[in-house]
C-alpha cells in the first residue's frame, strides 16, 4: 500500500477520503477559516497499515499536527473551530450550540441516505426519496430561521456539516436524471440556500462537479476510482 508520509513538524494535515461527504465536511471548514493544511487522499478500499495507528477502524477524516490526533467528522470540525482563528463559525453561546448540534445530527440521519444511492442501485428510489424527506427538514428549518443561511447571512458550522450530503445529491442526479432534486416550488429556501453554497468560497475545497460524477460512474463500473481528478 501506500507508504506513510512524513509530517513536517506545526504542519496541520487531515487524512480524507476524496468523495467522502463526512471527510468533506472537515475540508470546509479548513477552507472556511482559510487555514494552511496538508491533505493525504486515502483508499478505503485498499487502507495502508499506517492508518490503523492513526485510528483503531482505520477510518477517516483524521486530524494530526505534531503529537495531536484526532479524527471523527464532527469532532474534528468543532476541534479546528474552536483551536484556530478569531472568527468561530460555531456559536459561542452554549445554548445555541447545543441546538445546532441536535439539527446537525437529525439533518445527518435525514440526508445520508443519498450517500447510498450508487451503492444500492436497486433502491436508488427509495433511498432517494429518503433523502427528499430530509431535504423538507432543511427547508423547514431555514423557514423557521429566516435568515439565507442556517447560521445567518454567512455560511457557519451547521451550513459546512450538511453541504456535503447536497454536493453529493446533485452528482447522483446528474448520473441518474429519474432522480430529480428538490426544485424551487417545493423547496425554494433550499434552492436558494444551493445556489449560496455552490458561490461559497469553501466549496472549493471540495472535488468539482464533474469528478464527482466520473467517481460515480467509475463505482457503478465496479472499479471505484477514489483519486479521480488528481
């Protein structure tokens, strides 16, 4: 496998998974906080030994700077808000950031579905029906909020958390046009919130659209390419 590279000493380094919406999510809020960082794009499908010493599961997003480690694709977000940068992207009021941290963890359970949609293509309808349904959620919370963002006239942490699961969504729908997404009659914050987040200048941070489909594709040909546009 992959031999394990050496770590310069300060450097932050995150360990990712290039189309992974929970390694994706890390990656945004680097970007977010315009943070110098190293990524080390791993396999899943074939791990290097090294990555279990990094984490017993050998899972990622993985955090490591000198002898710091962490990893967890909400831990490690909320860890890079609140040790770097003057501007938080988390709210300081522990109320408040509880409350977000609830509608992340409902949102995630409602979203995630579309992250199966290619791996179980029989059921690509349900699943992405599923996924619709957690859209409803999002639009009913931006509704409530009334504000362009979750977290207000800027995208924060809650935004960043949940983007990933839509950056996925509109590749899904381009390989597959039977599975359309949520349009701006049935959900028109939510469209307007896309169109916000695709402008984003975090968003950059993420693999672009058309990797995005070619990976699908590749998957679907069963010879799942992680590294496509590299």
């Amino acid at each position: 496998g992959m031999e394990f590279p050496s770590l310069a000493p300060g450097k932050l380094r995150v360990y990712v998974t290039r189309f992974c919406p929970f390694s994706h999510r890390t990656l945004l809020m680097l970007r977010a906080k315009n943070l110098a960082h190293e990524v080390v794009n791993v396999d899943l499908n074939n791990k290097p030994e090294w990555l279990f010493k990094l984490h017993p599961d050998g899972k990622v997003p993985i955090l490591q700077q000198d002898d710091k480690l962490l990893y967890d694709s909400t831990v490690v977000p909320e860890y890079v808000d609140e040790a770097f940068g003057q501007d938080k992207l988390i709210p300081a009021d522990p109320y408040l950031k509880a409350k977000e941290k609830l509608f992340i963890e409902a949102a995630t359970t409602a979203l995630r579905p579309v992250v199966r949609v290619h791996r179980d293509v029989d059921k690509k309808v349900e699943l992405w029906d599923k996924f619709k349904q957690g859209v409803q959620l999002h639009e009913e919370e931006l509704k409530a909020r009334r504000t362009l963002f979750l977290s207000g006239e800027k995208p924060g942490f809650s935004d960043y958390m949940i983007w990933p699961f839509f950056v996925r969504a509109l590749a899904i729908s381009t390989v597959f046009p039977d599975l359309k997404l949520p349009t701006a009659q049935e959900s028109p914050l939510v469209v307007r919130w896309m169109e916000a987040m695709k402008k984003d200048g975090a968003s950059g941070a993420l693999p672009p659209h058309d990797d995005f489909v070619r990976y699908i594709k590749s998957s679907l040909a069963g010879n799942a390419d992680p590294d496509v546009g590299l």
